[in-house]
C-alpha cells in the first residue's frame, strides 16, 4: 500500500506540475505551449503511452502502422497521403476529425474508412485525426500516430509533424531505401535526438536493394557512418520490407516484437513527461525571450559589446563627454562675458569731446538759437552760410574723433577675438573689416534739446549727450555684430558638438541596451526558476484546482454523418501521356537517302541545274552521320544511373542508394581513335580546383591560392551539421589527392573497371570535370551520346551544379523521378525551368519517367501516380508532358519487358522519325523547287527562234530589277521588332520573378527556419535572408536564360519572314526563282548572361529588425511588413540586373544578326546570278531535252511517294 500511494502522490504532483505550467503558459500569452501541456495532461491522465512515425513521405510510415494494426486504416500510397497528424488506438469504434478552425467532429462506427482518408490529405482545414478501433493488435491505451511526410513542399506539413513530437514517447523514423543519406533525414534525427526522444531509425523498403551492385553489409555501414558524422546515435536501425517480408535482411518481426514489448510494458512513461516538460519550457522560455528581443531589437549591434567590462568603460565615457558638453557651454557664456566687458571699456574710455571739441559745439550751438544772424547786407544768406560752416566743421572733427577714438579700437579688439576664436567665416570677417559707427550731421542736429538756453552749462551737457548717442549706436553694432559671432563660433563647433551629441546618444543606447538585457536576463531567470519550481511541485492540486482540471480535459465535439464517398475513377494511360499534336510523315532516313542519291544520278546526267547538286550532297551527308544528344536528369536516387543501364542494355554505370554521379558521363558511340570500352577521363585544372576549393572554403572563412595550401587547411576543419555536406566534399579532396595530383587538368584514358572508380568514388570523383565513355550498342549505333548528370539534391554538395546548357543543346531530355518520392525543391526549380522553355523548341524534346513503377500494387495505383505526377507538372508549366511508367530493373532483366517497351518505342520513333523530320522535309522542298525549274527549262524549249531573243531579252531586264530590289531591301524594321522583343521578354520576367517572389518569401522565412528552440534568432534571420536572395538570384538567372532561347526563337522568325518577303519581292520578276534560306549560327546568347549575385558585403539589417518575435512574426502578421521592406530593398536591384543583361544582349544579337543580313544579301545575290545564267545557257546552247524529262519523271515519282507516307 505504501508503494501505490507514494506512486498516486507522484502522479498528483505531475498532474499539478502540469496543471501549473499550463496557467503560467496561458498568463504569458504562450498559447501554443499552454494547449501543450493540456494534451501531456490528457495523455498522463489517460495512462497514454505513444509511439510515433515520422520521415519522408511515402517511405512507408502508414504502410508500417497499418501492418501494426493487420488492417488498412491509414492511407498508404506512393504519393503524399498524410497531411495531418494521425493517431490510433484501441477501443471503441470511432473517429474524430479536429479542424483548424471549427470544433471536432466524431464520426461513430461504423463510418467509412476511405472518407476518413480523404479526411487525412486535407491539411488545410483538418489538423489532427484520431482513429480508436476495436483490435488486439496494440494493448490499451497505446497510441500510435502517423504524421505528415517533412520532406513535403508543404511546409506546414513538417511544422504540423514537429508540433506533435511532444507527446511521443518513443520515435520510430522512417526512411525509404533510396534516400536514406537525405541531408533532410539526417537534420530531422539529430533533432530528435537533442530533444531527448528515444529513438530508432527504420530504413524502409529494402527490397530495393541489389546485392551485385552493393553488398548490403556496406550499405548498412555507408548509413551508419553518415549518421555518426551528424553524431545521431539512435537506439537501433532496423532494415525492413513489407512487401518481401521473408528477406533474410528483413528486421520486420524484430521491430513488431520489440514495438510490443515497448507497448506492454510502457516504461519511462514518468521520465518521458519530465523530457516532454522540459521541452515545453525551453520552449516557452524561448516564448519570452522572443517578447523581450522585441525591446532589444533596435540594439541588435550591439549584443556582442553588451559586457560587465564595456558597461563599466562606457559610464566612464559618457561622464567624460558630459563634462565637455559642460565645458563647451561655460566656454560659450566665457566668450560673451568678456566681449560684453572689454567692448563696454572700450567705450567707457573713450573721450569724444575734448575742450576743442566742446568749442567747436559751442559754436553750432549758437547757429541754433532763433535770433542767430550774421551782418546786414544779404544777413540771410551769409547766415545759412555760417551755420551749414559751423555744423559741418563740428561733424567732421566728430566723426574723425569718433573713429579714432572708439570705432578703430573696438574693430581692433573684434578682429583679435575673431582671429583668437580660429573663427574664419568670410561674411563675419568681411563685417568685422568694414566696421563702422554711423554718424550723420542730423545725429548732431536731433540732439539738441529745442529751448536750451546755451550757456556753457549745456554745452558740457549737448557734449556729453553726442558722446552717449554716438556710443549707443555703437554699442547697437557691437551687439548685432556678436549675434554674428556667436553665430559663426555654434557653426564652427557643431562638428565637435554632434560628435559629443552622437557620442552620448551611443552611451545611452547602451546603457539602455545593457539595462535592457540585465532586465530580460533577470525576467528569464525568474521564469526559469519559476518554472522548475512548478515542474518539481510538491503541492497537490487544490479543490478548485481540480475542478477546472476536470474541465479542462473534458472534451466537447459534433457527432457526424459520414458523406456518400465519391469513387475515384483511374486517369486512362491513354489521357495521361501526351499525343503528338500533329502527325508526322514517317519517312525514314534510309529512304531519304536513297531519294537524294536517285535524284543526285539523274541531275550529274542531266548537267543543266549543277547548282542544286552541291546542296543536296551537303544534305545528304548531314543526314548520314547524324549524331544525338540525349541529356538525363533527375533528383539523387531516382534511378538515372539504373535507367541508363537499362537504355544501353547492360548494367554499365555504377547504381547505389548513395550518392555515385558526381560526375557528367558521356556515352558516346565508338570511334576507331576511341573503342568500344573506352574511357576518357577530362580532370579538373589546377584553376578549377582552386574554385571549387575556396566555394566551400569560404563557408569555414577561409580563402587558398593553392591546393598544396588547401590541404594544411582541411584537417583542422569542423563542421556543423548544416556545413557537413561541404567538409565531405573537402575531406575527398584531401583523401583522393595524392593519387590524381599528377593527373590535374589532363586526359586520363581508362577502362570499364577504371571508370567505376572515377564515378562512384568521391575522392577521385571530386576532381574530374568530365567523362567520355565510347560504347557500342543498340542505343549508342543510332548516333546518340547519352549525358547522365548530377543528381540535384544529392547528399554531396557538387552534385546540384546541373548543367543547364544540356536543356537548351540537348536533342532529346529524359528527367527521371522515382515512383514514391516527391519532388525536392531542386527538382521544382529544374523543372520550373523546363516549363519555360519547353514550348520553344521546334518538337517536344522532353520525356518524364516514373522509375520503378513495378512497385505498384495495382494497375489503379500505378494510373493514381501517373496522375498526381502529371499534376505535378503542369504545375510546373509543362503541359501535356510525355510521361511513361518504367521499371529500370525489369527493363535490364528482360530487354523486351512490357512496361518499358511503350517509352522505348515511343522514344526510339522521336529519334528516328520526329528529330530528322525538319532536315527531311528540306530536302523534299529542293526536290519541289528543282521540279518547278526543270518546269520552266522545259516551257522555254518550245518557244520559237523569235521567243527565245525575246526571252533572253527579258532575263537581262529581270537581272537588273533583281540586282536594284536586293539593294533597296533592308531589315530595320525588322531591327525594330527584335528591340521591342526583347524589351518585352524582359519585361515579363521581372514580372514574373516578383509574383514567385511571395513564394520565395514564404519558403525562406517559415515557422520551420525560424524556430523558438534554437535560439540564435539573428543567425536564422541571415540564414533565411540568404536562402530568399539564392532563389531569386538562381530564379532571376534561369529566367533570362529562358529568354535567350524565346529571343532566339524570335530572330529565326524574323529572319524566316524576312526571307519571304524577299522571295516574294524577286518573285514578282522571276516567279521560279526561290534562294535558300541559310542557316544562322547558333547565337548562343546564354553564353552572354551572367549570374545575378546579392552584394554579399550588403547589410539588411534595417529590414531584418522588423522581425521581433515569432508570435509576431506569424501570428499578427508582422512578416507583411519584413515582406514589403525587402521587396522594396531588393527591387532596383533585379531591375539593374536585368537592364544590364538587356543590353549585353541586344549588342550581342544585334552584331550577329547584322552580320547574317549582310552575308545572306550576298548569298542571294550571287544564287540568282547562278540562276539568270543557267536559264540563259537554257536557251542559248543546245539543251538535252530527253534527259531533262527524264530527270523530272524521277522527281515527280519521289514527291508521290513522299505524300503517299
């Protein structure tokens, strides 16, 4: 009894501890970790143990849970089925659905299964399915749930799956055979892992595996290798098939017995709960400190500074600099104190009117009085003259006394303060230099007081009151004159005072910073505390207390009524692989050389229309050695390398579920220099090296001028897990060195056996650039190179450099992805890609396979898939794409296997009929052409004596019309077409690269790469910039790409039409005559395009502060502004860029078509010069009329027989 009820008092307390942590949660605001700790809630009350599935999509999560269960209960397919979380368990028959956004529905039994499906692939308005069904197969209260794949596109696909983990007890991860070494696989287990999650790893679908290409025990160890360099060390790793449950790797049983055990006895449920708690307040603490980085995110610079020792120096600054702000203003007041003394000395001492000058006023104090009157005769006149002698004699000798007495002593003592206070503003010099007291002879006038009776009293007064005026005035100056100076000394040490201003303004931002931090500091600790202190509760819950808990776990939902479920109707084969719009004539090559050389024999015989001879020969031998290029893509592991094998009919190029093609292979038809068998091995310069080195480098901040130097570098190394991809790729350097050093930048010719090693070894693979394999056999005896390239999401960071010349040069594309995967987001892009451009080409050049679609469980199946990849596609602007379902391994165990033979035949009809059409359909039109001029020869033979003058005489007035209307033929408007083109085209893609920009956005700055449980907010932000400027700039790049190919497409249009119309011109002089079209040089714009690179050393920290936290961010929508701000930051750069390529582009063209016009006027010119001669020498020398019917007889029954195909 005792030991039961210390176990009840446990459970009370983790139920309170639970309890508390869920209030505490919600009074914070932290609704996602608060609705948590009621599931743990439920889930401990319950007695619930958990075991949950997770991995990639279509790896066999459901498929596993459903063999668990002996039942189909979830959706298993090779498409994205699971949307949303699903749990099952057992019980009553039941099934409740909770929506996102409306109360949970529960669907009594018996309900339909296949509704209950559909229910699981809709992840936007369901969030969660839970399944109770009446089996044995799991003890009670086990529950065992599916989540969504977290490779999806989707991103709420793999936040919906990380938002459930909380509750598992135990993980079990689940991967597919062909992508196990996924960088994606590796990230999400080491996740797991740090959250303390008991976890094992199960790769699916052994089946797959062919032990004469890779022995399983080194499979087995490439896994466990990879997962140690991420440091995952799970419980187990178990190798399973459903499908083949008696394959001796299969560890099936053990993980059903082991999963039983682990449901039976339910341990550690009380130390999961405690790891699932702590989960919850590392995430909630992670809560806080994202509301309290809102307050700090304006000091965002200065974090790293944010010191005990740097906050003690700044105190110090800022007294310093408040102690100068201080002795700059006593300065200011020094300075006005002393003017205002020493120019109030000035005129305090200075003595205008001496005795002499008293005298001199005395008497113009006479002239004043109203009786004043000099002599008798002409008294008037004599008296204004006396007075205007006296008032000018007293006024000059004032004013010279005033200038020298105080105006050039006070001028003297403002220079010397100027000079003094390094003041050297030109307009205060210039007033101080043209200092002056005014003075005017009515100041001496106003000054009398009217009535003075002058006697020598006043004269000492009116003395004394001419000085003061005089010195008021002056005083007036001096004022206006130091508003000036003072003026002049705040613009003279506005530098200095900014620079204090500035300086305090730093101070107090840290100071409040560093307060700030203190603050947030201490908030955490006291949350942290807190917390812990309510996980370790010794309290139990009070009445009230539980009540609520009560209610809390009680749950309220709809009861609902299962819908008639429509039933899914399968796609035909037929509607699923695209038909060629318009039927070609199937004329085969062999067919049209025997035409050619029938027509050639009866020309030499005939000997009149040599002209054409040369042509067809021309033609003749390109169509005899044609040659192909068929480029193979796909994402790592799709099985290109196994298709290739199966193409060429022998298993030539190396296949294994890790990553082998970090090469370009060229298959090439043997030569007598180069065998069968034969190998050529291009490797890498030493240049080349050297840049693929500093690539990866540079991530670990380092920078080589040699490889020599490189290798001291690499072992000292160390990567984080986001690194590790490149440090594999420096560490194969480093390793394969020494054996290829003494290859660098040569051919290196091999055999078969030699050419598996530079393939599939990493550390030889690493410095190869490219190979040439020369091979015969079926495929390679029709004149094809097949180019197997890099996979595009390969766990090896060289292997996403795709070559996408190969899309445009590439006679046919072959993109091949594996029956049950998704496709990456490197596949989106490559096919996004090939969206754009796939409408340019002359003939749908593309073929999609589904590889290893024999794993299929049914016909239904298979046409489902079918469907959904089609589906795909379109979404990715390929429209009616040519799409077959293959099996690579059945297709090398049976060369005439039914699944492969649709696409072979299909593909072996494109190169043999559909690829040769063009030059085919060229030879047809000479043939026609030739017809319509033996025609004319022939009409001209029965013309009279008379006639034939005449005729000769209008073939000289026809050369002359020719030869003037080829002159007068230009091509600017033409020119004009082309600009407007291109401007448009350009146009066009930055409009489309800004509406893909939302998307971008999206990806980059998604709950899944802004994460509360990381921490490092600053660094996810960089990280998620840096992924948003990738795409754009790899989007931007690959748009105006595509544009070359349209605009080249344009210019042979252009010059198609413009060609028309001069045969249509000349034709109105000479209707038979048609000149060729010559063909124009490959313009190869795209060799002109430059990749759009962000300016690394460019900060977006401005736009970057907008991000304050995550609830923010995503909850009040805040990312809307962070998205406008970096739209708006990033705009004028794209429209440079593009501006820029516009105009290398339109040079380049321009050049090159220009030079074409010029050659091609020529061309013509010179053709109708061979024609008037020969229809001249057809009337003027004696003509074979029998072999010229002769020679059409063979061509007529040519041109029938063609139509008759």
């Amino acid at each position: 009894m005792g030991k039961v009820s210390v176990k009840h008092q446990e459970n009370l307390r983790l139920e309170a501890s639970l309890f508390h942590l869920h209030k505490q949660f919600q009074a914070a605001g932290d609704e996602q970790q608060a609705a948590k700790a009621i599931q743990l809630l439920k889930k401990w009350v319950n007695g619930e143990f958990v075991v949950a599935f997770c991995g990639h999509f279509s790896a066999g999560k459901s498929s596993m849970i459903n063999e668990l269960m002996g039942q189909a209960i979830l959706p298993a397919s090779p498409i994205p089925t699971s949307a949303n979380l699903v749990s099952v368990k057992a019980g009553d028959e039941h099934a409740t659905v909770y929506y996102r956004k409306q109360p949970p529905v529960r669907y009594e039994a018996p309900y339909e299964y296949e509704q209950i499906k559909q229910f699981a692939v809709d992840g936007d308005e369901v969030e969660s399915i839970h399944l109770s069904i009446d089996t044995d197969a799991i003890p009670k209260n086990v529950v065992v749930m599916d989540t969504p794949g977290i490779d999806s596109t989707d991103v709420a696909h793999r936040v919906s799956t990380e938002s459930a983990l909380h509750l598992a007890d135990v993980i079990f991860y689940v991967m597919d055979y062909n992508h196990v070494q996924a960088e994606l696989n590796l990230q999400f287990a080491k996740q797991l892992q740090e959250a303390n999650k008991t976890l094992y790893l199960i790769v699916n679908q052994i089946d797959k595996h062919q032990e004469d290409q890779l022995t399983f025990q080194a499979f087995k160890e490439s896994v466990e290798t990879s997962f140690l360099k991420w440091n995952v060390r799970p419980e187990g790793i178990f190798y399973t098939s459903l499908k083949e449950p008696t394959n001796r790797h299969n560890d099936l049983s053990y993980v059903k017995s082991l999963l039983l055990a682990m449901m039976t006895e339910k341990e550690n449920r009380h130390q999961h709960i405690q790891h699932a708690m702590q989960m919850l307040i590392d995430d909630h603490l992670a809560f806080i400190e994202d509301q309290e980085e809102e307050k700090l995110t304006i000091h965002d610079e200065l974090r790293h500074k944010l010191t005990l020792e740097n906050h003690e120096m700044n105190k110090q600054q800022k007294e310093q600099l408040l102690e100068k702000e201080a002795e700059m203003r006593r300065a200011e007041k020094q300075l006005a104190e002393m003017y205002q003394q020493e120019t109030g000395k000035i005129l305090s001492n200075a003595n205008l009117t001496p005795y002499e000058m008293r005298e001199k006023a005395r008497l113009f104090l006479e002239t004043t009085k109203p009786d004043f009157k000099v002599g008798l005769l002409f008294a008037k006149k004599k008296t204004e003259e006396v007075k205007k002698e006296r008032l000018t004699l007293f006024f000059d000798d004032m004013k010279e006394r005033a200038a020298s007495q105080l105006q050039w002593h006070l001028q003297q003592y403002v220079q010397e303060l100027v000079k003094n206070q390094n003041l050297t503003d030109p307009d205060l010099i210039r007033q101080v230099q043209q200092f002056e007291i005014p003075l005017e002879p009515h100041d001496l006038i106003e000054t009398v007081k009217a009535g003075a009776t002058i006697n020598g009293d006043y004269v000492l007064t009116y003395a004394k009151d001419v000085a003061d005026h005089i010195k008021k005035k002056a005083a007036r100056l001096l004022y206006e004159l130091y508003a000036q100076i003072e003026q002049s000394k705040i613009e003279q040490d506005e530098v200095k005072r900014q620079n204090i201003s500035q300086h305090l303004q730093e101070c107090e931002a840290f100071e409040e910073a560093y307060t700030s931090l203190q603050e947030m500091k201490a908030k955490l600790a006291r949350t942290k505390a807190l917390l812990q202190s309510l996980q370790q509760t010794d309290d139990n819950l009070t009445a009230e207390d539980t009540n609520e808990l009560s209610y809390m776990l009680q749950e309220e939902y709809e009861t609902g009524i299962m819908k008639a479920e429509e039933k899914y109707e399968a796609t035909s084969e037929q509607q699923l692989v695209s038909q060629p719009e318009e039927a070609v004539h199937e004329t085969g090559t062999e067919k049209v050389l025997q035409d050619v050389s029938a027509v050639l024999e009866q020309l030499r015989s005939f000997g009149k229309l040599d002209r054409f001879i040369n042509r067809l020969q021309e033609k003749r031998k390109k169509l005899s050695n044609q040659t192909f290029t068929v480029a193979l893509f796909g994402a790592f592991s799709a099985g290109k390398s196994s298709f290739a094998n199966a193409l060429i009919g022998e298993r030539l190029l190396p296949v294994s579920p890790n990553p082998t093609t970090a090469t370009i292979n060229k298959i090439m038809p043997p030569t007598e220099k180069r065998p069968h068998k034969t190998a050529v091995v291009q490797m890498k310069t030493n240049e080349q090296m050297i840049q693929d080195l500093n690539g990866a480098l540079k991530l670990f901040h380092h920078e080589v001028e040699s490889i020599d130097e490189a290798l001291t570098i690499i072992p000292t190394l160390q990567a984080t897990e986001e690194l590790q991809l490149h440090l594999s790729f420096l560490q194969a350097v480093e390793k394969g060195y020494g054996e290829v050093k003494q290859h660098i930048g040569l051919e290196v010719v091999v055999d078969t056996e030699e050419f598996h090693d530079y393939v599939a070894k990493e550390e030889k693979a690493c410095f190869v650039q490219f190979i040439n394999l020369y091979y015969d056999c079926e495929f390679t005896r029709l004149g094809i190179t097949l180019v197997d390239t890099p996979g595009a999401d390969s766990i090896n960071a060289r292997h996403t450099g795709v070559a996408f010349e190969y899309i445009k040069n590439a006679d046919a594309i072959l993109f091949v992805t594996y029956y049950n995967h998704a496709f990456s987001k490197a596949d989106r892009e490559f096919l996004i890609q090939l969206g754009r451009v796939k409408d340019v080409f002359a003939l749908d050049k593309m073929f999609f396979l589904v590889n290893a679609a024999d794993l299929a469980s049914s016909d239904t199946e298979l046409q489902l898939v079918q469907t959904y990849v089609k589906g795909q596609l379109e979404q990715y602007g390929i429209r009616f794409p040519r799409l077959y379902p293959v099996s690579s391994l059945q297709a090398l165990q049976n060369h005439e296997d039914k699944m492969f033979l649709p696409f072979k035949n299909e593909f072996y009809r494109f190169i043999n009929y559909e690829l040769p059409e063009l030059a085919i359909q060229s030879v047809y039109a000479d043939f026609e052409q030739i017809l319509a001029v033996a025609n004319e020869m022939k009409q001209v033979q029965t013309k009279s004596e008379v006639d034939k003058k005449r005729y000769i005489q209008s073939l000289h007035i026809k050369n002359e019309q020719v030869a003037a209307k080829l002159h007068e033929i230009h091509f600017e408007y033409e020119q004009q077409q082309f600009d407007r083109e291109l401007e448009e085209l350009l146009f066009y893609v930055k409009k489309r690269l800004f509406v893909r920009y939302d998307d971008f956005f999206k990806e980059a700055f998604s709950p899944a790469n802004l994460r509360d449980d990381r921490g490092e907010k600053q660094k996810q932000l960089r990280l998620c910039l840096q992924e948003l400027l990738t795409s754009i700039s790899f989007d931007a790049t690959q748009e105006v790409r595509a544009t070359t190919l349209r605009i080249e497409k344009y210019i042979v249009k252009l010059i198609e039409d413009w060609h028309r119309m001069i045969i249509t011109k000349l034709q109105r002089y000479e209707p038979t005559f048609t000149p060729t079209l010559n063909s124009l040089e490959p313009p190869n714009g795209s060799e002109v395009v430059t990749s759009y690179q962000f300016d690394e050393n460019e900060s977006y920290q401005k736009e970057l502060s907008l991000y304050k936290n995550n609830k923010s961010f995503f909850e009040k929508n805040e990312k809307a502004k962070l998205h406008a701000a970096l739209l708006e930051r990033i705009k004028p750069d794209v429209n440079h860029y593009i501006a820029k390529e516009e105009a290398a582009l339109h040079s380049h063209y321009t050049h090159l078509v220009n030079q074409y016009v010029l050659a091609h006027k020529q061309s013509v010119s010179e053709e109708w010069y061979d024609y008037y001669k020969q229809l001249q020498a057809a009337v003027s020398e004696e003509f074979p009329i029998q072999e010229l019917v002769s020679t059409m007889t063979v061509l007529e029954h040519v041109l029938e027989e063609r139509k008759g195909h």
